[in-house]
C-alpha cells in the first residue's frame, strides 16, 4: 500500500472531475438530440480520464526534473519532487498510459463508427495523437509550452472544445451550433483553473523561469483576467439558457452559479497563494457541478 499512495498522489484524481465535464456535456447535448450510444459514453471517459492521469504524470517529471517543484512552490508535494517516485519510473509509468490510451482511443472508435467512416476514423485517431502529444508537452521537453504562458490556449482547445464536441460528434456523427456555447464556456471554465493554479504558483514559477499568463499579468491583472473567465463563462450560458430555451429544467445551470460567485468575492479579498490553493479543488468542482446542471437540464427536457 506504501508504494501504491505515491502514485494515486502522482495521478491527482481531484483534477479527475474537470477533465470529464466536457464528456457529461457533449453526451448530454447529443442524448438531447436523439444520439447515445453508452459505450461511447464509457469509454469517452475512460479516454479522457487517461489522458489527464497522462498530463498529470508527464506535468510531475517535467516540473520535476527542471526544478520548477521546489520548496518555494504551494500545494501537495510532487512525486518526483519528494524523491517518492524516481524520474525513470515515472518515465515509464507514461509510457505505459500512453499505449493504454492508444488501446482504449481504438476501442472507442469501434464503438462509435464500427468499421465504416474510415475518414471519421482517421480524424479522430488524429484527435487522440495531438491530445497525447500536448499532454506530454506542456512542461516536458527542451521547449515546453506551458512555460510560454500557452497552457491556457491549450486548455480552451482540449477542455472545451475538443471535450465537447468531439464527444457529441462521436455520438451524432456531425456537428450543430447547439454545443458551441456550452464547449466555449467550459473551456473558459477550465482555464480559470488553471489560471488560479498558475496564481498560487506566480512567484515560484517566475524565479524558475516558468512563464504562465499570471506571471506575464501580475497577480492583479491575472485577478481581473480570472474574473473574466468564469464571468465570461457565466453569460455565455445566459445566453445560450435564453437561445436554447426548452423547459424550467434548462435553468438548473444556474445553480452551479452560487459556488462560482462565492469564490470569485473569496479571490477578490485575498492576494494569499494559499487560499488559491484552497480554492482550487472548488472551483474544478463547482465547473464539474455546472457541466453537470447543464447537461441534466437538456435530459430531463
């Protein structure tokens, strides 16, 4: 069990949640219009929560073995920063979830397209090599691009839009105007995350040469730049709420904005890293809660 918890702690499964918002949203919207398919549904989320476990492995060797986890960082402890995990075995632990995600990509396009749309097929296995390609680059490599203030760029891409409509693409096999909106506030969502990750980490990361947004902002203007994030995201489901109004259950999204706005007015009284820390696992959740809200209300239609 003693080698077991270094490695659950590696995986961070409290970042597990996020990382399926954009499956329950982009299933729920094509379940909307008359398309579900549960093995899409299953294993769309055992793909996505295997790329994340892959991010969140690749992000630990990375930040590891550049000195980036040092003991001026806030939050959990990194397995490699620790010294609990060895580089070279968390090198092969991502070898070892990259050809688990290969397998279960295959498995999910069977599902989806069986043996026909050869061209879908290639799409899609396009799709997945980039998303692993990213996963491993944000903080791996010579030339990571999560030290280029591009994680956010990525995280809109890959949270949001991919999430979503690819999830509802392999369920409808093609694409509507309908989950732009929800992909695009997801994705606004997500990298409010990240951000207030990157707030926590704003000194550190700075004196490591780490450049994220926050540190090209400043904390206060990453502060408003956050502010714009979930408000941004919070409208655009307004708007889609009054465009794609089809029953009192479409307006359980707004539940989801009581913990959002209790921890926009917490960020706004504080500069101390570690209530951001606190407010972390929050806000992934409360996103989770409105993926969630969003997706329930267009099923119970």
């Amino acid at each position: 069990m003693s080698k077991l918890k270094p490695w659950i702690s590696a995986m961070r499964l409290r970042t597990l949640p996020l990382s399926v918002s954009g499956v329950v949203i982009g299933t729920c919207m094509a379940y909307y219009n008359g398309a579900f398919n549960w093995g899409v549904f299953i294993l769309a989320l055992m793909v996505t929560t295997a790329l994340q476990i892959l991010s969140n492995l690749a992000n630990d060797y990375g930040d590891g073995v550049k000195g980036t986890d040092n003991n001026e960082r806030l939050g959990p402890k990194r397995a490699i920063q620790s010294g609990a995990i060895s580089p070279q075995d968390m090198l092969e632990a991502i070898k070892m979830n990259i050809l688990i995600i290969i397998f279960l990509v295959l498995a999910l396009l069977f599902f989806a397209f069986g043996f026909t749309n050869f061209f879908y097929v290639l799409l899609f296995v396009a799709l997945g090599g980039f998303s692993v390609y990213a996963a491993i680059t944000y903080t791996m490599g010579d030339s990571p691009y999560g030290y280029k203030a591009l994680g956010d760029v990525f995280v809109f891409i890959f949270f949001g839009l991919l999430s979503v409509l690819g999830t509802y693409f392999l369920n409808v096999k093609q694409l509507d105007h309908v989950v732009l909106l929800p992909a695009i506030s997801l994705g606004m969502l997500s990298m409010a995350v990240l951000n207030l990750n990157n707030m926590r980490d704003i000194d550190s990361d700075e004196k490591s040469g780490k450049i994220t947004v926050a540190v090209k902002l400043g904390l206060k203007k990453a502060k408003q730049y956050h502010y714009i994030l979930v408000f941004g995201a919070m409208l655009l489901t307004a708007l889609f709420f009054v465009l794609y109004y089809v029953s009192s259950y479409n307006a359980l999204v707004f539940i989801s904005y009581i913990p959002l706005l209790i921890h926009l007015r917490i960020i706004s009284k504080t500069d101390n890293p570690e209530a951001f820390d606190k407010q972390l696992k929050v806000l992934a959740l409360s996103t989770f809660l409105f993926s969630l809200l969003l997706g329930v209300g267009y099923i119970l239609f």
